[in-house]
C-alpha cells in the first residue's frame, strides 16, 4: 500500500534529499523556479497578520524570482526566502522543511513531485507551533525570560 511507503520516516528523509539535490542543481544553473508547499509546515517570521495567513491555501505556490530569488537559502534540510503577502506587501522570511515541498516547477512545467509533502503526520502541528513561538518570540516582554 502506497501509505506504507509515503508514510516512512526514511522514505521522508530520501525524498528531503532529492528536493535538496534538485534545489542545488537549480540554483547552480542560475535558474528561477516556484514551488508548492505544505503551508502548514511553513514558518513565517514575522507571524502573518491572521488575515493573510488565512487567505493562503494548504498547498500554495510561491514564485522564486526577482528579489525573493536573491534572498533564497537552501540547507540540507529547510528552504528560507523573503516574500511579501497581502495587498500591504507585508514582508516576511518564509521557512519550509524540504519534505513539505509538494512541487517544483520550472517554466510552469513540473520538475519534482512530492508525495511526502501531503502527510499530515509531517506536517500537522508545525504551524501551530511556529506561530506559537513567533508571537512568543515578538513580545520584547518575552526577551527577558531567554537572556
């Protein structure tokens, strides 16, 4: 059954490395490129304002070119941009674990899908969690008790 493939811990951590692979080839052919994400794994910092982030489908594309192409990071196991959101182009440093990308797309034909991306086990409570922690974070009330 499919689920027990998709559903693995190692088949999510082989999966991470071919998005990986596939982002350095990318990036190395100086390539622009967008990608449909998992949004509830996504990270934004700062926190969305909840109207914008509630506009946001579940798997939502992001466009990485121009300036947000300049901002890209890639490590072995996240994606890290500067996007704007919202008719206020509220700016904000999005951060994605790479199994919750669920497409790659290159001159709107796709390169990479993902299945991995539409586990909910991976990817359920990360946003309740990120944006816990970011509105924790964004108090200067809260610096205190870190220092």
């Amino acid at each position: 059954m499919i689920n027990n493939i998709i559903e693995d811990e190692k088949y999510k951590e082989l999966v991470s490395v071919q998005i990986h692979q596939t982002l350095q080839f990318l990036l190395e052919k100086n390539e622009e490129f967008a990608i449909t994400v998992n949004v509830k794994a996504a990270n934004f910092k700062p926190t969305l304002p909840e109207a914008v982030y509630d506009k946001l489908a579940k798997f939502s594309l992001f466009v990485l070119s121009n300036y947000t192409y300049s901002t890209l990071q890639v490590d072995e196991n996240f994606i890290s941009f500067e996007a704007g959101f919202g008719a206020e182009n509220f700016g904000s440093v999005v951060t994605i674990p790479l199994h919750s990308i669920f497409q790659i797309v290159v001159d709107e034909s796709i390169l990479f899908v993902n299945p991995v991306a539409t586990v909910e086990k991976f990817n359920e409570n990360t946003v309740l969690e990120n944006r816990s922690l970011n509105a924790f974070m964004n108090n200067p009330n809260n610096k205190k008790l870190l220092d």
